[in-house]
C-alpha cells in the first residue's frame, strides 16, 4: 500500500490524514488544536503538525508516507526575519484590524474595478497585504525587520521540508495575497512593496501536481495550497457545482474555467489548485452563530435543533442579522449582530429557529453572489462542514437556498485534497479518487424568510 499524507493547518486546529494513494481511503487521523484568537504565534502550528503526525498510525505514519501535502487557512500574515524567525504572531485571516488599510489600498489601486482586475479580488481586510500596510502603518519597528513574507500553510510546508529548501506556495493561495495576478498566474511584487513600504521576499510558485521538494523524511513535498482550493480537490467538485463550507468562516464556491474580476467586491476570485480558478464568497459569521446561540439558551447543539424545528418557517417574524464578528459579505467590518421583530409572545424556539435561518440565508446570499458573478445556476449545491451535523442545518438548508441540498458524508475535506494533491506529485498523475455515496435533502421553500432578511439587512 502507498501512503500519502495530508494536511489542514485550520483557523482551529492542525488535521492529519493519513491516505491510501490508490482509492482514497482514510488509513489513520489525527487532529491537534491550536490557540485561539486572531492573531497566532506560529510555532504553535508546528508544534501542533508534529503532535498529530506522531501518533498517526502508532507512531509511524509520517514515516510511512511517500508524499505530503499542506492545505491550511489562507491570507493569514505570517512575518519572517532575516533568520526565518517571526517578526510578530502571524495575524489570521478573520482579524479586521486592517479594514481602514484595504480601503487605502484599493483607492491607491484606482478603485474597486481596477483592484479586481489587477490581483482577481477587491480587497477586504482578511487579505495579507492589508495586513502588511496596518504593520507598516501601526508597528514601523517590526515592518522594517520584515524579511520574507508567507502563508499559514506555507509556513508548515517549510517546517516539513528538508533543509535548504526554498520556501514556496502555490497560485490557489496566492491568489488571495493581494499581490499576485491571479488571472495571469504571476506575483506583482510592486503590490507587495507598496502594501509594506519596502521589498521583501515572495516565495517561489510550484506549479500544480509537481512537487516542491523532500520533506525532512525523504517524502515527496508537494506544494499546498489554500483550504477552500483543497476542499474542492478533495469532493471532486466540477462545473456546475456550488460548494457550501459551514465552519468558522461561512464559504460558497465554485469551480470555473473562467478567472472572475468582480469590482462589486462580493465573489473574490481566486485560482484553483488545478489549472482553472474558484471564484469565492465568504463571511466571517458561521458556525458561531449557533455556537452563541445554543449557549444562550443554555442547550447543547442537539437541544439547539430540536427547538428550532419546533418553530415554524419564519420563527413568528424574528429575525436575525449575525454580523457578530464584524462580516466580510457584505463588507461590514464593525457590524454587530441585530434582531429585530421580538415580542413579549417570542419564545425560545423562535430564537432558535431564527438562529438556523439568519446562518442559511447568509449563505443564500452568497451563493446568489456566485450567480450573478458567473451567469449561471448551480447544477448541485453541496454542503459540507462540521454544522452540517445539525439536523435542523439539514432540515432547513434546502428551504432557505430553495433547491436540493447533497451532503457528502463527514470528513476531513480539506485535509483529503492535500492528500491527492500529494498522490497527485508522486505520481505525476492526478487520482480520480471516489467519495462514499452522499446523502440529498429536500424541503418546500420559504422565499418569506429571505425576503425578511434581506429587508433587515438593506435597512441596517
């Protein structure tokens, strides 16, 4: 048997798979957490790749891998000195410490059309170089010791690989730099000096389904990439699909063979880890909104769900706006979560209910940004996520996005692809690996509940 491993450096934790490279199947996993917060020491992610790659397969999975690969959580700011040590903890993709800095960017871009021309994305502040012009702009000090500049996963791939090893990324997660061309496949270093004030080094670009180098074991390194791009490698997604990813961070994407430059702002567009690109929308609100709710209401997530399907469609006119975090789509970075239509009558099960529908009419929105962006509809929406065990997520979902809902089963998606993209370098061909079959859910729409969110949210 051959074996591949794969792996996702999350927002939340380190995922490791350990992957038969023949047919797909899962050998071994493991999952180490990380630290909270926005902003992350990043020795804190080797730490947790090296815990959980460790007890893989008793203690001799990395061992036993012929070829690694490294999705993880993209745009993340991590910031090396001349030593290839961090300057500061990395600053995570949902920090929006630099809203004011994207908006400078963008207007010294020539404005939105011209930035979603230039690097595929108007930019918001979850991309790296709205980062890199805060820490210009806000901490001079540690800006002037900026050597090199890389991603979360990025960073990993360099702790695996072998020493003297260049480091590198691939064009799914530059392309969510700010600084790279994403339609033409090339850095823009003048975007990169111009977000810091001063030049630094960009790694090199391994293109898809070659490998990037040896890992300290001697394993085929692939290149990574950003774990949507790894989502999608690892469900097989194809044109006409529209994936919905429930996590920290709400996601809709689809795969095109088409770069999108949208200057609304909405769908940033981002390349793939294959030669096509993955046009994207995300919110910053998403699995939290239920994880607040269930503890507010002092229940579990099982109790979270029974209330809400004991509601009825609507929650008797409740209504939620979950920008709790700030939200990136819409671009309301201060935003705060607003209810609207309680009442002495209200009860717990409507504010459940309300809860479930504000998060899957989000996601409606996005997915209707993709449309727009694309010109056409989705042939499938699949949904994946650890939300997705919900079963008032299941029962809901198809009637709030108003179309057939397929659920492939639970898994480690991200993780997955990286594990493809690593059968994908040691052998030069990419698997056509097959997913379990996937469950449909179905239900009556409800277009009254969009339309009252949409009117809460246009008046807020």
């Amino acid at each position: 048997m051959t074996l591949v491993l794969g792996v996702d450096t999350s927002t939340q934790s380190t995922k490791a798979l350990l992957v038969d490279a023949a047919d797909g199947t899962v050998v071994d996993s493991r999952s180490v957490p990380h630290p909270a917060g926005t902003e992350v020491d990043p020795r804190a992610w080797s730490a947790a790749y090296d815990e959980a790659v460790a007890g893989l397969d008793g203690g001799r999975g990395a061992g036993r891998a012929e070829a690694v690969a490294i999705g993880g959580q993209q745009h993340g700011m991590v910031t090396l000195d001349e030593a290839g040590e961090p300057v500061r903890d990395a600053l995570l993709w949902n920090d929006t410490r630099s809203a004011a800095a994207a908006a400078e960017l963008i207007a010294e871009m020539g404005g939105p059309q011209a930035c979603a021309d230039a690097v595929g994305s108007v930019l918001v502040a979850s991309f790296t170089s709205t980062k890199l012009r805060w820490l210009r702009d806000h901490e001079p000090d540690h800006a002037a010791r900026v050597a090199r500049v890389l991603l979360p996963h990025d960073y990993l791939s360099a702790h695996v690989a072998a020493p003297g090893t260049e480091p590198f990324t691939d064009r799914g997660d530059a392309s969510g730099t700010g600084y790279f061309a994403t339609a033409e496949g090339t850095w823009r270093p003048d975007l990169a000096e111009a977000a810091l004030g001063r030049p630094f080094a960009l790694p090199r670009l391994v293109a898809p389904g070659t490998a990037a180098g040896e890992t300290t074991t001697g394993a085929v390194l692939a290149g990574g990439t950003g774990d949507n791009a790894a989502a999608a490698l690892g469900l097989g997604l194809e044109t006409g699909d529209v994936l919905i990813s429930i996590g920290t961070s709400g996601v809709a994407c689809a795969v095109s063979p088409v770069p999108v430059a949208d200057g609304s702002g909405a769908v940033a567009g981002f390349a793939d880890a294959h030669d096509g690109f993955l046009p994207l929308v995300a919110t910053v609100n998403a699995a939290q909104i239920l994880d607040l709710q269930a503890r507010w209401l002092g229940v579990d997530h099982a109790g979270l769900a029974d209330l809400a399907l004991a509601a009825p469609a609507g929650a008797n006119g409740v209504t939620l706006l979950p920008y709790y975090g700030g939200e990136r789509t819409p671009n309301r970075p201060h935003a705060t979560g607003t209810w609207a239509g309680l009442t002495p009558r209200t009860t717990r099960e409507d504010l459940a209910r309300a809860a479930f529908e504000a998060l899957l009419c989000s996601l409606a929105d996005a997915v209707d940004h993709l449309v727009a962006a694309m010109g056409q509809q989705p042939r499938r929406i699949l949904m994946v996520g650890g939300a997705t065990r919900s079963p008032a997520v299941r029962a809901l979902a198809p009637a709030v996005l108003g179309q057939p809902v397929v659920l492939p089963p639970a898994g480690e998606y991200v993780a997955l692809g990286a594990a493809r993209q690593a059968a994908w370098a040691l052998t030069g061909e990419l698997p056509a690996w097959t997913l379990a079959d996937a469950a449909t859910s179905e239900a009556d729409p409800t277009p009254d509940v969009r339309a009252r969110y949409a009117e809460l949210r246009d008046r807020t």
